[in-house]
C-alpha cells in the first residue's frame, strides 16, 4: 500500500513538474517524450529505494546495487528540479540567471558545453522570457541526445538484475520505525553514508577471519564513526568503547585501558564484563608512531585475550590505509545531487516544494554555494524551515549572490 500511495503522488508531481518544463523545451522535438521517461523511470527508481532503505539489508553486493540505484534516484531528480524550479525563478523575477547551468554541469558530461542565449534584460515579453528560460548545448539537438542518454543510463540501472534485486529485497526484515515526515528521518540518519555505515557495522558486529586484531581504515571524518557507535547494536556487543583523538598516539606509548590521560571512554557495558571486547577509535591527522601502535595492539590483545575486539583507525590521509587488515573505507564529499535532495528535503519540511516552485529554485541556489556542507545543509535548511517565507528566502538569496559576485 505504500508504494502504491507513492507511485500515486509521485505521478501528480511529475505531471505538475511536466507543465513548467514543457514550456520552455517545446521548441526541440523529442525533449517532452524524453523528460516524461526521465521521470518515471526516477518514479520507479524512487519506490525501489524507498521499499529498500525500510529493510536491514546486510548483503554487501545488495548494498552496493542499491547505492547506484540512490545515485540514480538522485541525479534524475536534481535534472528535473534544476530544469522546473529554476524556470519558474527565471519567469517570476523576468532574468535569466547562470544557475541552470551551473547546476547540471555537475550533474552531467552534458552540461559542459552549457550556454545560455543572449540577454539578461528584463522579461516583458514572452519571447524574452523564453530566451532567458531556454538552455542551449551549443547545437540544437545536443539537449535532447544527452538527456536520452542520462535516462537510458538510469532505464539500464533499473533493468540490470532489478528481478534478482527485488526478489531478494523481499527476504530482508522491515525495520521498525515510526511515521516520521522526511525530513526528521534525514535529521536521525548519516545521510548519503547509509552503504558506508553498513560497510562499518559488517566489521564491526562479525567476527574476524583471522585471529588477527582487526583493523579498519577509513579516510575521511569520523563523523561516520561516531554515529555507528551510538548503534544499539555495537554498544552491546563491545564492553568498552575508548577515542584515541588526534595526537594521542604520537609519542607515547599505551600500557593499560583501564585509565590514561590520552583516551576517553565514549561506551561502557557491564553486562558484558565476563567476555572483555574493546572498541578503539583512533582519530589522526598526522603518522601513528609506530612504537605507540604497536604498544596498543598488544595492550588490546593482553587485556581481551578471548578476542573480538576491533580498531577502527579514522584521519584524512591515505597513509592510515597501510595499518588495516582490512579493505580501507574512503569517504568523499557527498554528491551535489545527493546533497540538494538533502538540503531540499530539510528545508521544506513537510511542505510540498512543488506548490512553491520560485522558493523551490531559490533553495537550490543558496544550497550550491555550500559545496555539499552537511553542516551547513542542517543549519541554513533548518533557517529557512523556520522562516517558510518567500521574502526572508529571497533576502537570504541576495546574501548568497551578493557574496558570490
């Protein structure tokens, strides 16, 4: 039933999203055909995920199917945004901003050749309007070849396996949760990481190959790391959870986990007292001495003799990847696509962005300038959530061109 309800309203926001593009690309033949397949492929895309991110999927290859299918989901829905809302934008204000292309040229090889036609005068007429609207790829017919290639991209990542996908989706367990609007789940979850966070729970909750203490790089923040740890799960399997922040293994040595100056207890759980399993988190920005890891690993081993503990070693240089015994993890900025449905889900709440299209663009604009921030996402969105008015987005807006320019 809920698939169906969202198959239902996301054929109403395609259609609305329909009207708004049509006008400005009836002019090239073929374009409509090719945006209303982009948009339901995206629909369909969208359902897949969606009855997905519901199940505790543990399977690596499922995980991996599904983060292209996000991509997926993401990129055909910033095309369309970026497409509709900015047109909108454009028609209410009567000028033609460079956004559109600044938008799909991160979306897409497509856009590099993006241009817009001639001036940025004043919107009196409809001819002036549509010019202002109207994004030109250097030839006529160069928009309407690299969409259909964008959507028979995403056609053939909905087409590749989606039987087998979907037939073993349904083997998975739903999750539990409450009714929660979008965007409080987005506020809960480490969006844009959930593979990623899958990646880390599978090491950290099965038990290693080897005798071997496991070690798990991952270059990026620790961000990840920390939201894994507040994981019921991880707590209760480990009896003590220690940080290592930065500089603590640079110099000296450690020879007892019960206390130091150089650690904190982030995690205790007595009931699992009898069978000692440490979690250690060792965040650097600079090379571990060698003597100091080497004295870790052992106090590890000589304090949870029965095995099971973990070490999960986080910083920003790829040099950490050579103390893993395992796979590094890399975690890079997250997509602009990803990161607009992010910023647009936060920032209209439980508010339809379709019903307020000229707000919609507004929001797309302020959230290209944060290089794909999630801190910035949380802050700025919530702002303009808690100030849902066209005139405090558009001043908000000029803060944003007027520092740009």
């Amino acid at each position: 039933m809920d698939i169906l309800v969202s198959a239902i309203l996301g054929d109403l926001v395609s259609r609305s999203a329909s009207f708004v593009i049509g006008k400005y690309f009836r002019q090239q033949p073929g374009i409509d055909m090719i945006l209303q397949r982009l948009q339901r492929v995206v629909q369909r895309i969208d359902t897949v995920v969606e009855d997905a991110e519901g199940r505790r999927i543990t399977n690596q290859g499922m995980l991996r199917q599904l983060k292209t299918l996000r991509q997926g989901m993401y990129r055909g829905r910033y095309i369309l945004d970026a497409l509709s809302f900015q047109a909108a934008l454009e028609d209410e204000e009567g000028v033609s901003h460079p956004l559109t292309a600044a938008l799909l040229s991160e979306s897409s090889s497509l856009a590099k050749r993006l241009r817009f036609s001639g001036g940025a005068g004043g919107g009196g007429s409809s001819s002036n309007r549509e010019a202002a609207g109207v994004l030109m790829f250097g030839a006529k017919n160069s928009i309407r070849e690299e969409l259909q290639r964008v959507v028979s991209s995403l056609e053939d990542t909905m087409d590749a396996g989606m039987k087998e996908f979907l037939l073993f989706l349904e083997s998975y367990p739903r999750v539990l949760r409450q009714p929660y609007a979008a965007y409080l789940l987005l506020e809960k979850c480490m969006f844009g990481r959930q593979t990623e966070r899958e990646r880390v729970l599978d090491f950290l909750l099965h038990p290693a190959a080897t005798p071997i203490l496991a070690v798990l790089p991952i270059v990026g923040p620790t961000t990840l790391v920390e939201h894994v740890c507040r994981d019921e799960n991880v707590r209760s399997r480990f009896s003590t959870i220690l940080f290592f922040p930065e500089g603590s293994l640079e110099d000296e040595g450690v020879t007892d986990l019960r206390g130091g100056s150089n650690f904190k207890v982030r995690h205790q759980n007595h009931a699992t007292q009898s069978h000692t399993r440490f979690l250690i988190i060792v965040e650097t920005a600079k090379d571990i001495n060698e003597g100091a890891w080497r004295s870790l690993k052992s106090c590890v081993t000589r304090m949870a003799p029965c095995g099971g503990s973990k070490i999960i070693v986080t910083g920003r240089s790829v040099r950490i990847v050579d103390l893993g015994t395992t796979g590094a993890l890399s975690l890079g900025r997250v997509p602009r696509e990803a990161y607009w449905y992010l910023f647009k889900s936060l920032a209209f709440g439980s508010a339809n962005p379709g019903e307020h299209r000229s707000m919609a663009a507004m929001a797309m604009e302020i959230a290209s300038e944060h290089r794909q921030c999630l801190i910035s996402a949380h802050m700025v969105a919530g702002l303009l959530r808690d100030n849902f008015s066209p005139g405090f987005w558009r001043a908000v807006l000029g803060s944003v061109r007027a520092y740009r320019n």
